[in-house]
C-alpha cells in the first residue's frame, strides 16, 4: 500500500517536472536554456517511463527508456554542435 502512493507522488512529481520543462522551453530567452529544459524533458520522461514499468510489472518499459536515454544524449549533443559551430555534420 505504501508503494501505490510513493509511485503516485512520484508520478505527479515527475509530470510536474514536465510541465515546469515546457514552460521553459516556451519562454526562455537563451537558446541554451531551451536546450537544457529539453534534455531535462528526456529525463523526466525516462523516469516517467520507468515508473510505469514499475506499475505494470513490464518489463518492457525500461527496455523502451534505454532507446529514449540514447536518443535524448544524441539530440542534446546535436544541438549543442548547432550553437557551437552552426552545423551537425562536418
């Protein structure tokens, strides 16, 4: 029973955490910033996905966060090549 409300308080952290990334990348006013709150959005999501993992017993979900841990590294370095040198490949 303990472990239904710590995983639904921290779902609701999480989710929150999300909302908090949004409205960052909406009204930042550095490009940086936005790049930050977007990798901070993959990692909410990866635990958010983790979590449901959790819920359901699958083990499926964590299979599919590793693939979304993977993707969000490559889109932030990507993006950070982009500001720095104003490409991605050379």
């Amino acid at each position: 029973m303990i472990i239904t409300y710590s995983t639904l308080f921290a779902f609701t952290c999480f989710a929150l955490a999300l909302l908090m990334n949004l409205w960052k990348i909406i009204f930042a006013a550095e490009i940086a910033d936005r790049i930050l709150a977007l990798d901070s959005m993959f990692i909410n999501g990866l635990a958010l996905m983790v979590l449901y993992g959790l819920a359901l017993g699958s083990e499926i979900y964590f299979e599919a966060s590793l693939i979304i841990a993977m993707l969000g590294f490559v889109s932030t370095v990507a993006y950070a090549r982009f500001i720095l040198r104003g490409n991605i490949i050379e």
